[in-house]
C-alpha cells in the first residue's frame, strides 16, 4: 500500500504499513473521510511528518488528538491555521513561554515554525471526526505514533521529549532517559495548567539541554 508520507519517515516506519492494524486504520479512515466530515483536511493527515523530516527532529511534543473544531487541526498538534484564535491550550503554552522566556506572545497560532526547526509536533491520534473529540482512537492511529515515537527514541540521541498530562506521560517507558531528555508536567489545558504546566520552564529547558549537546536550539 503507497502512504503519502515524508520520505525518510517512510522508509523509518514502512514495516508498519503491511501489518493487519494499519491495513484496518487505512480502511476506517478512508471510508470515514468519503462519509463523513473528518479533520484535519485528508492531505494534511501526515503534516508533522512532512515538516519535521526524522534526522531533524530535536524536540517532541505529544498531543492526544486533533482539534475537531472547523478549520482548526492542520497535522500539528496544538497548533492552527493563521487566522485561527489559539485554542485555550495553546494560549497557556503561550503564556509559558512568554513567562519563561521573555518572548511575546505570537498573533498567530501556527506552529508551522516551531516544526521546520525539527520540532515534531505529533499527535498520538492523527484523525478525528468533525466535533467529536475522542472518535478516532483506539482504531489503530496509536499504535502507529508509538512506533514512531520508538523509531526516534532507539535510532536517535539526544532529543528533548516533552509530554503533557497522563495521557503523553505514558510514553516515558519507552524512551531511555540516558540517550534522550524527558520533560513532564501537566496538560496545559485551563483545567490544569494553575497545578504544574506554569513555571515548568519546559522551554528554556529544552534549549538549554539542546546548546548543552552542541544543538541548534529553538526560536520559541
């Protein structure tokens, strides 16, 4: 089966598209796509991938699932179109880095920058149905990410690893804490961010990890 995917992710991950799992996702998702109406559009579906080529991802970020407001989810987790208010999630990480860094909070809420500079923003589920959060997990999509996530955490070093809430947090086992940099805290949703994702200095931690390997750090 041909999967429209970057190239060196491809070939990092092309075990994964003969297996029964991605077999049955593929069909879910295509017939969802030609029934229903699914975010994010079908072409971007991939888009983390495409931005943030394998042998150029520095930083992980781990998002659950895309956004399933109109026009909002884009490929990139947390981040939406120019012209689109920043969802409440976003704001705060924002606000974080702002109080962290000193950087401005940004008028736009595309996060296309932050993943040109090797910045895979990966969501674990990477469809979703029109405002119905929640209705493409467990269908296979999870399973797929895991093994993209181990592809970078065994074939890679020093990446920065930031996962936010229970959910991201889960995938810390697999990743070698002597190889990577693991960064955890709260969700930064409204409903948690006041117990933990403000003052996590995830960012400025991040870059001062990245310098500390002779890596090129962030423009947050």
């Amino acid at each position: 089966m041909d999967v429209k995917i970057e190239e060196s992710w491809k070939e990092q991950l092309k075990d994964e598209f003969d297996k029964d799992y991605f077999v049955e996702l593929t069909d879910f998702v295509r017939h969802e796509y030609r029934t229903k109406q699914i975010f994010p559009p079908a072409k971007l579906i991939f888009n983390a991938f495409e931005h943030t080529p394998f042998d150029k991802v520095k930083v992980v970020i781990l998002g659950q699932d895309p956004y399933h407001n109109d026009g909002q989810a884009h490929g990139l987790s947390f981040s939406v179109p120019d012209g689109m208010p920043a969802p409440p999630s976003l704001v705060n990480i924002f606000k974080e880095i702002n109080r962290d860094m000193g950087i401005p909070v940004p008028g736009s809420g595309n996060l296309t920058r932050w993943a040109n500079q090797g910045v895979l923003l990966l969501n674990a589920t990477l469809t979703v149905q029109a405002h119905m959060a929640g209705s493409h997990q467990k269908k296979g999509w999870e399973t797929f990410t895991d093994a993209a996530i181990h592809k970078l955490a065994e074939g890679r070093e020093n990446i920065v690893f930031i996962l936010w809430g229970a959910y991201a947090q889960r995938k810390a086992a697999f990743i070698d804490t002597n190889k990577h940099l693991v960064l955890r805290s709260v969700h930064p949703s409204p409903l948690s961010a006041h117990n933990g994702f403000f003052g996590n200095n995830h960012f400025s931690e991040a870059n001062k990890y990245l310098k500390s390997k002779g890596i090129e750090p962030i423009e947050w």
